[in-house]
C-alpha cells in the first residue's frame, strides 16, 4: 500500500511539473484578412477607371506564429513568423519568401527584448502611433510617404539584430543594426537604426532614423556608400474623443545622380524629400470613428538636362471606420492624390503600381471588411 501511494504521489507530481512547464510556454497563432472594393478614377496608360477588389489596403492580410518560453528569473525566449499573403487570390505577399513580413528568435528581459532575423526597425513604430498609417493602412498611404523610403509603413531588413528597451517611466528606446553580409567589406550593405519615444498621459513623442548601404556597386556608387538616410519626428494628443497626430520625415538619397530627362519623373528618382503628415481619429463612440488626414510630398530633384527641380505631392484622405468588435470591422475610406511636377505616383499600394500616367489627379474610394484573429 505505501509503495501505490508513493508511485502515485511521484505521478502526481511529475504531471504537476509537466503542467507547469506547458503553462511557461505558449504558441499564438494569429492574423489578419483585410479585403476592399476600390474605385480608382485614372489607372495606365489610358488614364482610364478601374474598379478591383483589393487585399491589403487597409490592413496587410497576414498570418503568424507567435511563441514564448519563459526560462525563470524574468528572461523569456521568444520567436515570431509571420506571412504576408493577398487574400483575393491566395498568393503570397512575397513570392519565394514564406516569412516575408518577420522571421525572428530572441531574449526578452527586465532590460528589454534583442531579436535577430528579418524585421522591421523603429520607423515602423512611429508611424503606427504618429503618422496616417495607423487609420488608412500602409497601402493607402504608402505612395504618399515617398513610397515608403521614409520606411513609416513597415520596411524590412534581413540578416539584422534589433534591441528595444523597457518601458522606464513611459520611455522606451530602441538600436537596430542590418548584416551586409558581403566578404571582404564589412561597411557593404549595412544598415544602422535608432529610435526612442516618449508617452505621458495623453500625448506621445517620438523619433526614428535608420540608414542603410549598398551592397554592391552601382557605378559611379561603390558598394559601402550610404545610400539612404531617413529620419523622422512624431507627436500625438488625445483631445477628448479626438487623437490628433502629426509627423515629419526627411529623406535622403546620396548615391541618387542627376537626371538626364527634362520632362516628369517619378517622385522616387528625387535625392531628397520631405514628408508632412497631420490627421486626427475622432471616436463619435466606442464602434464609430470619423477619420482624416493630409499628406504633403515635398521633393528636390537634380537634373542635368534642365527642367523643374522641385516636385510635390499632396493626398487627402477621409474615411469612416465602424467596428462591429474588437476584431471586425467595415470601413469606406476615399483619398485624393494630386501631383505638381512629377509623375502622380497614385493613391493605392507601391507607387506606380496603379498609377495615372502622368501627373493628372486621381481619387480612390475603398469599402472594406477586415477580420483580425
């Protein structure tokens, strides 16, 4: 008899042990499928209207893996993959690229959390708390935020290792360093990034800059020469039921050359440009918000042949987002894009990619349904 209650008691703590290591690690499975109709008046070469139906505008459509081991004395290992995909057709976000969107491991910490692997750095934050990015999505305002060279709408790194600080009294810090990974020459495609924002009751403030190298030669540039550099400030305030919000972004390209055409380029070929972006979330109750925002372009462009050296421009947005939950909702969002000399890089996704074919305005109205689990 001691010796069955003594091999029960041994089982019975054994299951309680196993018990309290599947409560120290979890797995989330997690996404979003975000699909709109859209209107979009000049598309092509035509300048002719489309009408489509859209993954992605509001919301990238992704799937995700999220994990967490806790390993005692307040230090957790943790892990993240996540999947862009267009959910109107199925197919991936990135061709040949499973995890496109995040593929990292790490520690995470009293100090903070380090991760290593393909990741966005702390632009990404910024422009999720400060810019239109947080209520219009990164495809709609992609191509207004210099087709997101200022890197506010998500831009990844691979080969990189990012540290993010604690919160210590509302500040949190951040130091994001990308791998060039070329033999020989260590400076050949490295990327460098710092961050930092503060929050106090209702307002926020917060910065970013992150610059990046080539990695090979692109003559007369050498592998190793800075070819991007960004930066951007941005503040927010909670009035009440209104958020107001504004940003700022300035962007260089120092590798960029003189352009040999007089005519229109795209806003992108510009060696420097400066993003505004000011817009407010107001919450008529807790399922109805009434959005807005304005986004200026402001770009020089070098030229060698003559021709206009500064380009603009400018894109209104206005938008009604009702949530049905926390985690479904239907929007009707329309934007206007317009352009002063410079090709208009169009309203929806990467620039140009559904574009007018010259600097012709275009407007772009979306309704849409997006589901997060």
């Amino acid at each position: 008899m001691k010796k069955l209650i003594f091999t029960l008691s041994a089982l019975g703590l054994l299951n309680a042990s196993q018990s309290a290591q599947a409560q120290a690690s979890s797995v989330t499975v997690y996404g979003v499928i975000d699909m709109s109709l859209v209107y979009t008046s000049k598309v092509g070469a035509g300048n002719s209207s489309r009408v489509s139906v859209d993954s992605g505008d509001a919301m990238a459509s992704r799937i995700g893996f999220r994990g967490r081991e806790e390993l005692g004395g307040g230090l957790a290992a943790i892990f993240q993959l996540e999947n862009g995909f267009s959910a109107d057709d199925g197919a991936m976000a990135t061709p040949g690229t499973l995890f496109d969107r995040k593929s990292i491991v790490g520690l995470s910490g009293h100090l903070g959390t380090l991760t290593i692997g393909r990741q966005t750095d702390y632009l990404e934050e910024i422009g999720l708390q400060y810019s239109s990015f947080q209520i219009f999505g990164g495809g709609g305002v992609r191509a207004g935020h210099f087709n997101s060279l200022d890197r506010l709408t998500g831009a990844r790194t691979s080969n990189s290792l990012r540290f993010d600080t604690a919160d210590m009294g509302g500040f949190t810090g951040s130091l994001f360093y990308g791998f060039g990974e070329v033999a020989g020459k260590t400076s050949a495609g490295q990327a460098f990034g710092v961050g930092a924002n503060y929050k106090n009751g209702n307002a926020g403030i917060g910065a970013a800059y992150y610059q990046s190298k080539l990695a090979a030669d692109t003559p007369p540039s050498s592998a190793g020469d800075t070819d991007l550099k960004t930066f951007t400030l941005g503040a927010s305030y909670q009035a009440g039921p209104a958020k107001l919000f504004a940003a700022w972004s300035q962007v260089r390209r120092p590798t960029q050359q003189p352009l040999a055409a007089s005519g229109l380029v795209a806003i992108t070929s510009a060696t420097r440009a400066n993003v505004f972006d000011v817009g407010v979330d107001y919450a008529l109750d807790a399922k109805l918000h009434l959005l807005g925002s304005v986004i200026h372009d402001r770009a020089d462009l070098s030229r060698a042949n003559g021709g206009a050296t500064r380009g603009h421009t400018t894109q209104f947005n206005v938008g009604v987002d009702y949530f049905f939950s926390k985690r479904t909702d239907l929007y009707a969002m329309a934007s206007r894009q317009s352009a002063s000399d410079v090709l208009n890089p169009g309203v929806i996704s990467a620039a140009y990619s559904s574009a007018p074919a010259d600097d012709s305005s275009q407007n772009v109205l979306r309704i849409g349904l997006r589901h997060k689990f």
